[in-house]
C-alpha cells in the first residue's frame, strides 16, 4: 500500500546493508587528554544529571583516577581526580548506599580500594580491601543478600570477593573463591543461568579455560567452560538469537573473538573470528542501529595501530565480518559503551595507553530501532524499518511488514520519546501527531513515502511507530527514530 507526500513523513526502507559494513555510520574519532598512561574506562552517571559520564583510571598528578563529567554533548564539562590506590588497572561502578550515585571501586597494586561517591564526580576513600594486587574488579551480589560484593581477580591467578555491608569499613570481609589457574584473571558479571541471581565469569591467560561461579556461592558447582587461546577478556551475550547466553572471549596468543555458544547441558566452542592484532577488550551493544546486538572489540597491533573491530549482529543469530574503526593512535587499553550524547545511540570511547589519551566515538547514525513491538499472543511481532539520507525534501520511506492482513493502522509521530505503557505495550514515540486512515495490504505490510522537511534544525529527531488494532488484540511494531543531519 503506498502513499506518497504524506507532510512530515520520512522514513525509507531499512535494506540488508544495515547489518553489513555500510549500516555503521560513526563520528571521526575525538581525542581527549586521558591522564599519563590510562588503562581502563567505565561509564556510568556518577553526578545524577541524566547525562552518561566516564571515569578513568590513569595518573593525573597525585591522583589515580578521574571523573570525565559529561557535558550531553559528546564531550566533557569538567575532569575531577582522585586517590584510588596505586597502580589502578580497573575500574567498576555499582550504587552501595542506595542514594542514585554509584560507588567506584579499583583494582590496585596493594588491593581493591573502595570509594564513595559524594556528587558532583567526586570520590572520597572509603575502605581498602588488602587482598594483595588486583587485576580486575566487579560489582555483584554473589552471597544472595541484596547487597553488592566486591569481587576481584589477580594477576597471580586466583579470584576472590568481599561482602560489603553498606558503608562500614568493619562490615566488609574477605571470602575465598578459588583459583582461576595461572595468568591473568578478568572478570565479568552475568545472570548465566537465567536464575535471576548475578553470577561471576573468571578468565584465565594461561589455561584457556572460563570459571562461572554461580550465586549465591555454592549453589552450584564451578563450571569450567574450554574457550580460546589466551582470553583477555570475556563477557556474556546471546549471539545467535535462542535467549541463552554465550560466553566470548577476546584472545591475544592467537588473537581473535572466541564465541562458546550455549548448548544443553554446557558449552561448545563452535566459533572463532580472527584478528590482524592482539585484542584487550571487547563490549556489547547496538551500534547500527537496527534493533540487533553488535560485538565490539578492541585491539592494538604495532603496524596497523589501534582500532575497534565491530562484529554486527545478523538476523538469522551469529555475526558478521568485522568492520575496523581505526582510533588514530596506539597502545588501546579498555572500552567503555554509553551514549555520550544524549540521542540514544550507543557510543564508545577507548583508552590509549601509549597516546596518553581518551578516544571517543560517537554514533552517527540517523536512523535508529529503538524496539518495543508487541502482538498478541501466537503472532508475529510487526516490524517498522526507515532509510533515506534525511535531506530536505529527499524521500524517505517507511515500511512496515509482518502486521495482520487487512487491518487498520494509527502512524504515531514526535519529537520526543515517552516510553509509557498504553493499549497492552509500550507507545515510544510522544503523540504529537497521529495520522490515522491507514491500512495494511493483504500480506500485512504498509509502505509509507514522504519528502524530509526542510524546516528541522540539525540535530532534531522525529520517532515514529505504527499500532494496530484487530479482532485478537492490539499490537505495535517497534519504533525507529530518524535524526536530521
């Protein structure tokens, strides 16, 4: 069913390029100062403004840390330091006194070093945990209480937590988990089991081999899992679509991505994706935009410099070929993933080491799924998709397939997004416009053509999605959002 001119409308036809290289549109890369020497960043909102902030561990003078304060811009507002050990290697962000500010917690070379947050980006010391020097650290209730632990990984090859009791520098004590094997052990934390309980993955350099130690401790025995050669970091996500979480690695001995897929009853190391150099870190996220989960590695090779190589999310489960997005420097630390911005596009940003920098990339995509379809029970999930280079007066389509037959259709339209429950879902869009009198064809689709008006600063974004409403109930199709150049 095609309408052509419809005023305001412009989304185009999302074609199979997105889940392919040409769907990554991404910002040159910016170079902040980063500190002498930064390792590792995370992100989080550390001053409660709404906007996403980083905090890096690096030498800033006296002081081994600092707070990167988002301006929602794609930049920084204000840098403040502080003293979280020597020797910071990691970092880990988790809200301890349940106040909305999340407490940071850094692996150093005289142990863990605990610091709350008193706002604005700054952190005062709270406790140190001596557990001798730390490799890497996280945030997870592990001893099923509702409180956060602190767990930690050596360099010397074995991995432990500490039970935190609020703010107490006496509630606090240390528990032995066990050896992780020689080398060096990262961390992650995920729901493995799907149990509701956070659960503790344990990568060890030397033996190639996965820990999970399930929570609450002992419940379960550790399970090892076989993955590649030499992990550098792991983290968990469900790759190839069948809602159970995979288990990935980044390794440096033969550097690549190692997927060890989820199976009845344990793992199977199905997958491995080369690298042209030694990966240190790797996250998980949308970077294309169209509503499927991306891989993100990043990697430093002495001839090719440092990069970030991302693994896009295919339709049908697993991934593509990785895409490189070259970082203009060397010696790429860790990532971090958040939207830097505030137009809800996931970004990234990297620390290199050697450059004694902080790269961030921001996300340019000007189309965007941002999900929330539903159907009734037994059937098929309608999907809205857009393209067009959203130039004045270019066209734009968009088109929405997999709805009910014959059915009527409401076009929701706005200039924000509300994310509020309405008619059994979730209406993403404000109702700043609803153009109603549409109709899907007999094979339930409705493709919609318009020119982009011209009159949308840069910047702007409208959002649009579709509902319906047939004798089995309502339903709507996910919403996409379209941001003007």
């Amino acid at each position: 069913m095609q309408r052509p001119g419809i005023p305001g409308l412009i989304v185009l036809l999302m074609s199979a390029s997105l889940h392919g290289q040409e769907g990554l549109h991404l910002f040159p890369p910016v170079a902040f100062p980063g500190g002498r020497a930064p390792r590792n960043v995370v992100a989080g909102d550390v001053n409660q403004d709404g906007v996403a902030d980083l905090v890096v561990a690096a030498t800033f003078g006296a002081d081994s840390a600092a707070a990167f304060l988002g301006d929602g811009k794609g930049g920084f507002s204000q840098v403040v330091a502080c003293s979280a050990g020597p020797g910071v290697t990691a970092l880990a962000l988790r809200d301890l006194t349940h106040d909305g500010l999340p407490e940071l917690a850094a692996a150093a070379a005289d142990g863990v070093h605990v610091l709350v947050n008193l706002g604005a980006g700054t952190f005062a010391p709270m406790l140190l945990l001596p557990v001798g020097p730390v490799s890497d650290v996280e945030f997870a209730d592990m001893n099923g209480d509702g409180q956060a632990d602190v767990v930690h990984g050596s360099a010397f090859g074995s991995y432990g937590g500490t039970f935190l009791d609020g703010l107490r520098p006496d509630g606090g004590f240390s528990v032995y988990f066990g050896p992780s094997g020689p080398g060096l052990a990262s961390l992650a934390v995920a729901d493995v089991d799907a149990d509701g309980d956070e659960d503790l993955l344990v990568s060890s350099h030397e033996n190639d081999l996965v820990r999970i130690v399930y929570a609450p401790l002992s419940s379960k025995p550790v399970a090892q899992v076989v993955v590649g050669d030499g992990p550098r970091a792991v983290l968990c996500a469900d790759v190839d679509g069948d809602d159970a979480l995979d288990i990935l690695t980044v390794d440096d001995e033969s550097p690549g991505l190692t997927v060890a897929h989820a199976q009845a009853g344990g793992y199977a190391l199905q997958e491995f994706f080369p690298l042209p150099a030694e990966p240190t870190d790797l996250e998980y996220g949308d970077l294309d935009g169209d509503g499927l989960e991306d891989v993100l590695t990043v990697a430093s090779g002495s001839v090719e410099g440092a990069a970030v190589w991302v693994f896009a999310g295919l339709p049908a489960g697993g991934l593509a070929a990785p895409v490189p997005v070259p970082l203009g420097g060397h010696g790429a630390g860790r990532m971090a993933t958040c939207d830097l911005n505030a137009d809800d596009r996931l970004d990234f940003a990297v620390s290199l080491e050697l450059e004694h920098a902080l790269v961030v990339v921001l996300n340019a995509a000007t189309w965007w799924n941002h999900g929330f379809g539903h159907a009734p029970a037994g059937q098929p999930v309608p999907s809205l998709v857009g393209s067009g280079t959203l130039q004045p007066e270019a066209e734009a389509t968009l088109s929405l397939t997999a709805a009910a037959p014959a059915t009527p259709v409401l076009l929701v339209m706005g200039l924000s997004r509300i994310f509020q429950p309405w008619q059994g879902g979730v209406l993403v869009p404000a109702p700043d416009l609803m153009l109603t009198g549409l109709a899907t064809d007999a094979f339930g689709t409705l493709n919609m053509v318009g020119r982009w008006p011209p009159m949308l600063p840069a910047g702007a974004q409208l959002t649009f999605q579709f509902w319906l409403d047939s004798p089995d109930g309502s339903a709507a199709s996910n919403a996409v959002s379209a941001k003007q150049p």
